[in-house]
C-alpha cells in the first residue's frame, strides 16, 4: 500500500514538473509589484522667502502674553506647587555717614545719589563748556573760593579748567583716589563718647 501511495506522490510531481517547464517556471522569490501613477508635471511654484524661513525666526519669541497669575506664581510659588518663602534680610546695616539701611558689601543708595547727582552736574558744566567733543586733556574741577594749587607749569599743559559757581560739598573730595591725609589713631582707650 505505502509503495502505491509514493508512486502516484512521484507521478504527481513530474506531471506538475512537465506543465510548469511547457508554461514557465514560478518565482523561486517573494517580488514586490509597484504600479507606476503617471502624473502631469506641475507649473513651477513663484519663490518666496517665507518657504526658506518659515517661522525660524520666532523660536525664541514667547507666543502668548504670561499673565499676572503666573508671573506671581513663578515669583513667589503657590501653596499648592512650590511655596517659595519670603526670607527676612538679616545683612541690613546703617550707614556711618548719613544713617540710611543698606545691605552689607554693597554702597548705600543715598550716599550713592548724592555722588551721582554732583557728578552729573560736573559732566554737564564739561559739556557746556567743552562741548561734546573727545576729551583727551585732564579736566581739573574748580568750586567757588578754590584756587589753582602751585604746580609747575609742565603740570598745567594740556589741562582743562571747569569752574563751578557753588562751594565744594563736604562729602566731594578734592581728589577721590587720594587717600586721607589724617594719621589712624594708635590708642586702645575707647572712651564712652565714641562709642557710638
């Protein structure tokens, strides 16, 4: 029985050999099969500089307004989220000269002011009197009642004179990188009076 089975198994195959040899042979492979879609050649699109940039230009632009909300929020936090505390300042000094706060390592703001204001008003009598042309001389800065310090005439070449119709504020030193002229104190002895 089992050798019948095998001879008609054989039979079949060279039947199936003879007819795909008459019409061609199956692929031995799996073959993609790509149906080629003929479209018309577009008309060239005009060039514009927008399709280059795009909105390149705008990575880095916020697109949308932050509102108070979350500008506080981002600020202080919110209980919810982050809480970020407000810290007391523990670095607040008095300043010697005029009693104004102000935190440590920093100027005081008043004394600052003061400075700045007298200075502005130096630099706008330069302007006036000078003009806004570079300035390549030294300018020496005369108030009311001052007088010309006796130096030799080589020390005057080249330099400018700006008279100011006002007396030298107390504060406002003749020369501001000259160091002080008065000895520091060598006693220990503190007395009651200078404590403060």
């Amino acid at each position: 029985m089992i050798p019948r089975l095998t001879h008609i198994v054989q039979l079949m195959k060279n039947v199936e050999r003879n007819l795909f040899h008459m019409f061609g042979y199956p692929p031995k492979e799996l073959a993609l099969a790509y149906v080629h879609d003929y479209k018309p050649a577009t008309p060239a699109k005009k060039f514009s500089i927008n399709d280059i940039v795009g909105d390149g230009f705008l990575l880095a632009v916020p697109k949308f307004r932050r509102t108070t909300e979350r500008k506080l929020k981002r600020k202080f936090g919110s209980p919810e989220y982050v809480w970020k505390m407000l810290v007391p300042k523990n670095n607040i000094k008095v300043c010697e000269t005029c009693g104004h706060h102000h935190e440590k390592g920093r100027l005081c703001e008043h004394c600052y002011s003061k400075v700045k204001a007298e200075t502005e008003e130096i630099q706008a009598k330069i302007k006036e009197k000078l003009g806004i042309n570079p300035i390549e001389h030294d300018v020496v800065v005369l108030y009311q009642g001052e007088t010309l310090p006796d130096e030799p005439k080589e020390f005057w070449k080249g330099k400018r004179i700006i008279e100011m119709k006002k007396e030298r504020p107390q504060w406002f030193s003749k020369n501001l990188l000259q160091k002080t002229t008065q000895k520091p104190s060598k006693s220990t002895d503190v007395k009651p009076t200078d404590l403060a």
